[in-house]
C-alpha cells in the first residue's frame, strides 16, 4: 500500500474499515482546519492515522479470508471498535477531533498535503 492510499484510508471517516463515520460524531463536530492549526494537533492526528492504518491493515487481511457475509459484518464491527479504539489511546487528540481534521484533509488540498508530508516523515520503515 503506497503512503497516499494509507494516508487516504487513514483520513476518511476516521479510517473506519468499510464503515462510516459513528452517526453520533456527524452531529456537534470540530471545526477541522482550526484544529489544525493547533500546536501539537497534526503531530498527534498523525500518530493516530498510522495506528488506524495498522489496525485495518491488520483487520483486512482477516477479512479476506472470510466467506460469510454475517462473519464480515462481525469483524467489520470488531475492526471499527479497534480503530476508534486506537484513535482514542493517541494522546493529544479526540476521536470527533480526529474526524473533524480528517474531513478538513478530505476538502482542502492544503491540509491533504501537509499531511500526507508528516506521514512520510512519521511512517515506519517499510
């Protein structure tokens, strides 16, 4: 998976597997572009992009090897608690927070590629 796919899958929705975003969220939400602008807070959505990424990763592969559609949604759900799970263990930065910057990214190019720089700068050697 290329940096731009993981930072894509890692940004919308708040990275959810093949979910949405938690309906309860949609409602009283973060302005994203102010967040970002908030020292520490790019640092801190990042760190929480890249633990997203590997628990859907993780959960993907698993998902592939199942046939049953009731076992899908199953881990899908499983998989969706792991990665809200995963952005709420970041520090620095809430899960509606995570969300807001996310759709900031998604509708401002600016933001997009500023991200996209801090994940190549944070990533793990591949």
């Amino acid at each position: 998976m290329t940096l731009k796919n993981t930072l894509t899958a890692a940004v919308l929705a708040s990275g959810l597997a093949l979910g949405t975003v938690p309906a309860a969220l949609a409602q009283a939400q973060p302005d994203g572009a102010a967040l970002v602008q908030e020292e520490g807070k790019m640092d801190s959505f990042v760190v929480a992009a890249l633990a997203v990424d590997e628990v859907r990763n993780t959960y993907v592969a698993q998902l592939q090897t199942l046939g049953d559609e009731a076992e899908q949604q199953s881990l899908i759900q499983e998989a969706n608690t792991a990665m809200v799970q995963a952005i709420e263990d970041a520090e620095g930065i809430t899960l509606e927070e995570y969300v807001a910057i996310g759709e900031a990214a998604s509708t401002d190019p600016e933001i997009a590629a500023l991200l996209d720089t801090m994940m190549r700068e944070m990533a793990p050697a591949p």
